[in-house]
C-alpha cells in the first residue's frame, strides 16, 4: 500500500491557477469554478500537507516557502497527467519527445521544429527551454529525452562545437572602470559566474554582484546599459557593447561548448531530430 497520501489534479489545477493569477478570483475564472471552490480545493492541499502554501493579505496572494516548493512539482504532475492522456487516446500515437534547449536557441530553431512536427504528425514535441545546469539535472531525471546545453568541456556527447565566449562592458557607461567592478551574471550555479569572478579575483580588483538574473537577454541588455561586466556567448554582443580582452588584463575562456545529448536506444525520431539539430548548430 502506499504511504503518501495521492495528489488531486484538479486540486494542483486550482493552486497553479491561484499562483499564475495572484488571485483567487482570477484563478476560478482560469478552472471555471468558483472562487469559493477553488479557496476550499487549495484548503485541502494545505489540510493534507500540514502546512500553508499561500500568505493571504486583502491587497495580494504570496506564496509560502512549502508553496514554491509545490509549485514545480504540481507543474510536473499536471504535465505527466496530460502526457500519459494524449499517449493513450491515441491523438500521439508515436508518444512524445521532450527536448530541453538553452533560450537563445528556443526561438532560432522554431522553424526547424515546425518542419519536423509536420513530417511527424502523430508525434507531440515538448519543448523547455532554461539554464543549461537545469536542462542537465532534468535529463538526469530521465524528464527529458534530448538536450542541447551549453557546458563546460566533458564526458564526450552526442555532438559538440566550441562555445566562443566575450568579455562584454557598456560602451558609453564602462562597468570595468568602478571600483568595485560590478558585474552582471547568472544566478549561483549558473555559466560562467565562476570564471568571471576568478578572473576579476585574479587580477586582484574588488567587484560586487550589480545584477544578476537567469534570462540571456536581459543579462545581455543590462550589461551593454552599464550594469554590469558580463561574459556571455559571442552571439550576444551588441552594438552598444564594449569588448574587454587582453588589454583589461582579461583572460580568453575557451572551455565551454554547445553539446547535445541523447540515450541509448532512443526512438528513430529522436535520432532524426538530434542529426537536425546538429547540423543546424554546427556541431560535430
């Protein structure tokens, strides 16, 4: 028998519409109940965890610490009830391939996606893109079952191409000429955080974290406004950035790659897509 006591989807429904919401009026509008319905639904959740997922105000719905922490699960939860529904009714007949790739490559292989979805109509493709670091873990989990990542050089994958990397500044507002330096970097455990803070460590200058997020674009952005000394992808550089090097005392980093990765025995149409992938990206 089983000693945890099951989730209700409709019940996580409820609470993943509250949390998307930030209300408990908009989220009944959401699951087309009631907002008395949806209140007593996420009660239960609360009643059978012991424990309260949301801070309750007149003005706002915040979530506890316990409410973060479900909240992912319930999204995985929802997702695999969704999948393992479609598998079955026979509307993806050839199952489902889950591919997990870096936000600068979601948008850029839209159209590769499009053509393959086409030639694979039975065949249901989910994408999620994210830091690379997660895509790992989630691949690990056996959540996915194709990656493209941006890594540090390791165990051989599937493909692979050297990732170029720059040192980036504001051209009209230079972060590397505070004192200290702030930079602009993912979050912990994110790439290239390390090199970026061993390098300044290195040539003995103080810095700070002046901003940091887990979104390219807006690291992008705010290093080129003057938020920050980034090192990011050569494909990122602005027009209105200035590239640090050798004269900074700054040292190239040519240890990073775009690799991707894909198991044993995977299916032909995983296979398929993988060799598209590879040649799109240049890998080898």
């Amino acid at each position: 028998m089983n000693r945890y006591p099951m989730f209700n989807p409709q019940l996580l429904l409820s609470f993943v519409a509250v949390c998307d919401s930030n209300s408990f009026t908009r989220a009944a509008e959401r699951v087309f109940l009631s907002q008395s319905t949806v209140s007593q639904q996420v009660r239960r959740l609360e009643e059978m965890l012991g424990k309260p997922l949301f801070e309750r105000s007149s003005h706002q719905v915040l979530l506890t610490e316990e409410g973060v922490k479900l909240l992912s699960y319930a999204r995985r939860i929802i997702a695999l009830n969704e999948e393992a529904h479609d598998a079955l009714t026979g509307i993806w007949r050839d199952g489902v391939l889950r591919i997990g790739m870096p936000e600068d490559f979601a948008v850029p292989t839209t159209e590769l996606l499009a053509d393959f979805s086409r030639e694979h109509p039975h065949l249901r493709l989910d994408v999620a893109s994210g830091l690379s670091a997660d895509l790992h873990s989630a691949y690990a989990r056996e959540e996915l079952d194709l990656i493209l990542v941006k890594q540090r050089r390791r165990q051989p994958p599937r493909a692979a191409r050297p990732e170029p990397l720059l040192w980036l500044d504001s051209l009209a507002f230079p972060a590397i000429e505070q004192s200290p330096v702030p930079l602009a970097v993912f979050p912990l455990s994110g790439l290239y955080r390390d090199e970026l803070c061993q390098a300044l460590d290195n040539l003995g200058k103080r810095w700070r974290i002046g901003y940091s997020s887990a979104n390219l674009a807006a690291l992008t952005a705010a290093s080129a406004a003057g938020l920050g000394v980034t090192l990011l992808p050569a494909g990122c550089r602005l027009p209105t950035h200035r590239v640090l090097g050798e004269a900074e005392g700054l040292p190239p980093i040519d240890s990073f790659e775009l690799a991707l990765y894909y198991r044993d025995g995977a299916p032909a149409a995983t296979r398929a897509l993988a060799q598209r992938l590879a040649v799109f990206c240049g890998l080898k």
